[in-house]
C-alpha cells in the first residue's frame, strides 16, 4: 500500500460575521428605541443606568395569557406574583388587569394591602409564615396555602387559641419528570403526606380546604410536566370529593412558565425554544377536563405566573465606561451595569444592543459591570461592535426579579421608569442616594 503523505494540521482563524458550520453569524443590530422613545435621549434625561418598563407590554403578556386559558377552561384567575417584581407600580398594572396578589412573607402580604388588595384576593405561600402573619391572613380572608406539618399545626392552634376559621390550601410537590426535584417546598405526592395533610384539614373543623397548589419550579421548558402535575392534582381533587363529599374551589398551578430569555450557554435561543402560553394552557386543561372531576364541579385554574408576564416588559439602559485587552488578546467593555443590579445576568445570556449603528469590527467580547470583584461578568463571550466611551446600550428582558433581587452594593441603585400606553414617561423608583443608604444606620455614642 502507497504511504500517504503527510499533510500539515493548520488552523484557519474564522472572520465574525461569515457563515461557518453553524449558518451565518448575527449581526447585532443597534436598538435606538424602547416603545418608540429614544433611549439615549431617556440616559440624557433620567441618568445610567435606567431601569425602563413598557406598561404595554404587560397588559398585552396578561391579555394573551388569559386569552389562552378562557377559550379552554370555563373559570380562570391569574394572582401576580409579588417576588417577580413588587414594584408598586408594577402590580397595580396587573392588579387593574384583574390579577390577584401571591405573595410568599408578610412583608409581601402587607405590600399587597397597600396596594389595596382585600385579603380575600390574596394567595400566601412561603415556607416561613409567623403565628402573627397567619392570624391576620386568616382574620382577612386570606387563602393560606400550607407549606409544612409544622406550619398546619401553627395554623391550628392559632386558629383555636384566636376563634379564628381559615381557608387553607396545601402546596403539593410531586414527580413532574424535572430532575432534581422540586421537593423542599409542600407536601410530597407520591409518598402519601399531601393525602395524610389533607385528611387532618378535613378532621379540623377550623381550617376549611379552599385549593390544592404546585409549583413545579421555575424556567419550567416542558409543558408536558405541567400535565403530569395538573393530572396528579386532579387526583386528589376527586378522591376528596369521593372521601368526604367536598368539592375544592380551585386548583393552583403556581408560576414557572419560561420568558423568552436565554439561558446562559443553551445552544438555541429562549425564543425559539419556549413553550407559548397556548401550549402550556393546553397541558394544564387538558389534564383538568379529563380528569374524574364531575364538568359541573370543575375547579378555577389559578396561576401565579411571574417571570413569564414581566421578563419582556423590563429593559435595562446603560454607558460603557472603558474598553480594554485582556491578556489573551480578547475585547473586554466595562459598563456601568453590575450584577449587583443584573442579577439575572448569572443565569441568562441576555441581549445586549448599542443604541446606534457601528461600523467597526464585530469580533468576541467579554461585558464586565462596574464593581470591584471578578464574578461581575454581564455577558461572558459574545460577538459586540467596538462601542466607545460614553456609547450607550440597551440590555433586554430584565423585568423579572432584578427589581427585587438586586442589591445595594458599592454603587447606589439608579431610577426606574415605567412607559405608559402614551408614550409617557413616570418615575416609579427614585435613584437611591447615600442620605437613603444611611437612614437605618445608627452610630453608638462612642463613635460620634
Ligand atoms: C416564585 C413563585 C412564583 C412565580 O414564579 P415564576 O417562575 O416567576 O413564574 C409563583 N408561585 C410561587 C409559590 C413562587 O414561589
């Protein structure tokens, strides 16, 4: 056999922007408007970074989900999750849209008060309610959705000790076909403690059994384990009403649904690969009407979507503070946005775009925040134009649980504005200043 002759390896550099084996690169293309208002002139006016939230889109993300579960199931009620985003301003905007308050602390439940939301709209979930909180809750209608054995029997003897009737609910986990599973929240399904929780509520003359909960986990990308849950649910809706001729109000599948964020380092792109809410709404119905639940008996569908409904409505504006070359020759562009205020940024590659047009060379970029720590990384390797100093750019879907995640740190927390459906600009969060930081401080007279 003839000797092949040797070829020499080689490594051939690929240019940015050229097809290579995975199609044709993206061009980021410059993002001058937010709802059609100029985001530089927004910088200009209310300071970087800027916090900006499209009313609009909201109200649309709400009209499409009710949409989606109205024309399946005759009775629906969404409840806003306040974790996602308590703003004030962002809940009355769902709260007007018929949404009811899920909250998981008292803190939250009183945040829903103020908002004027009447105890008998309130969902309270939370691994960790006080005696205090759950007398109140009960006082006011609230529907206590019961998280541990601890937790039913707190709520018993506050009940008794108090005279006080509660609606109750138990948060029920179960096997969704997720790993690892959700199981550190509720009362486990397969092993028979949700069914051994619910005969004690039955036997408690106090406690009166409203609902059954899930939630599955969140970024949920399968409609199907929705499906799975709704129909385990189901389940013991009808062997209560077959046990004690007791029909329960409603089923609560909790949040999850997955916004159209990416994940970091997910080969596709969170908008090609998340479920619509026509699907999702599919699998819980479904599951629901063919269940052995009587048609005249047939539970509300309460969901409790958070990140689904405001990731899209939130962007993120901001400058670039310097560029510089790391030792291995990459572009790194430092902004003035920290994880401090992103902390989204840890868990999703979200979209960054200049505000304008560039014309230099796309090639890989590393985007670092401001702070001093090296784990302040927004963007770990994409393909970016050369911005300048002082350019600015505009991050996108940043609108759940950064405004209520965030921290306070190094830096001071700037403004949010909201975009109403005029194209008006309000305030809803004034940037902090140290006189803010500072007022809960308190200097023991040695120090003064
Ligand atoms: C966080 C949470 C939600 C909202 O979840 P999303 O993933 O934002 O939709 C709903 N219900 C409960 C109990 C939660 O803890």
């Amino acid at each position: 056999m003839e000797k092949r002759v040797f070829e020499r390896p080689t490594i051939t550099k690929l240019s940015p922007g050229l097809p290579s084996k995975h199609g044709v690169g993206t061009a980021i293309a410059p993002m001058p408007f937010v709802e059609g208002l100029k985001v530089d002139e927004l910088i200009e006016k209310y300071g970087s970074p800027l916090f900006i939230l499209s009313e609009s889109v909201m109200r649309k993300n709400v009209e499409d989900v009710n949409r989606a579960f109205k024309v399946r199931y005759p009775k629906f009620q969404l409840a806003w999750s306040y974790k996602t985003n308590y703003l004030d301003a962002v809940c009355r905007v769902f709260h007007q849209e018929g949404s009811w308050a899920e909250v998981v602390s008292g803190f939250e439940y009183d945040k829903a008060r103020r908002n004027g939301i009447p105890g008998e709209h309130i969902i309270f979930n939370g691994p960790g309610k006080k005696a205090k909180e759950l007398a109140k809750a009960a006082s006011e209608g609230a529907y206590i959705h019961i998280d541990h054995f601890d937790e039913l029997y707190l709520l018993a003897d506050v009940c008794q000790k108090q005279n006080l009737e509660a609606r109750v609910a138990i948060r029920v986990n179960m096997d969704v076909g997720i790993y690892p599973k959700w199981d550190r929240f509720g009362f486990n399904y397969e092993n028979g403690e949700a069914w051994d929780a619910i005969n004690r509520i039955m036997a408690n003359p106090k406690l009166k059994l409203m609902g059954l909960h899930t939630h599955i986990g969140t970024y949920i990308m399968t409609a199907d384990a929705y499906k799975i849950a709704a129909t385990k649910l189901s389940d013991l809706a009808s062997n209560i009403a077959h046990k004690f001729n007791h029909n329960i109000a409603y089923i609560d599948m909790g949040g999850g649904f997955a916004s159209r964020n990416t994940l970091r380092g997910a080969y596709l792109s969170g908008e090609d690969t998340t479920p619509s809410f026509d699907e999702y709404a599919d699998a819980i119905t479904s599951a629901i009407i063919n269940s052995q639940i009587k048609p005249d008996k047939l539970p509300t569908i309460i969901l409790e979507t958070g990140r689904a409904l405001i990731d899209d409505a939130g962007h993120i504006a901001g400058t670039v503070i310097a560029n510089k070359r790391l030792s291995d020759g990459r572009r790194a562009t430092i902004i003035d946005v920290g994880v401090n205020m992103l902390f989204t940024s840890f868990w999703y590659d979200h979209k960054i775009n200049p505000t304008q047009n560039h014309s230099g060379l796309v090639e890989e970029t590393i985007i670092y925040g401001p702070l001093c720590m090296n784990i302040d990384v927004i963007r770990p390797s994409l393909m970016f134009p050369p911005l300048k100093v002082g350019e600015h750019f505009i991050i996108s879907r940043t609108g759940a649980y950064n405004n209520t995640q965030w921290m306070q740190f190094i830096t001071t927390r700037p403004n949010i504005i909201l975009i109403d459906k005029n194209r008006e600009t309000h305030i809803v969060r004034k940037a902090e200043t140290l006189d803010d930081i500072v007022a809960n401080e308190e200097i023991p007279e040695h120090l003064k």
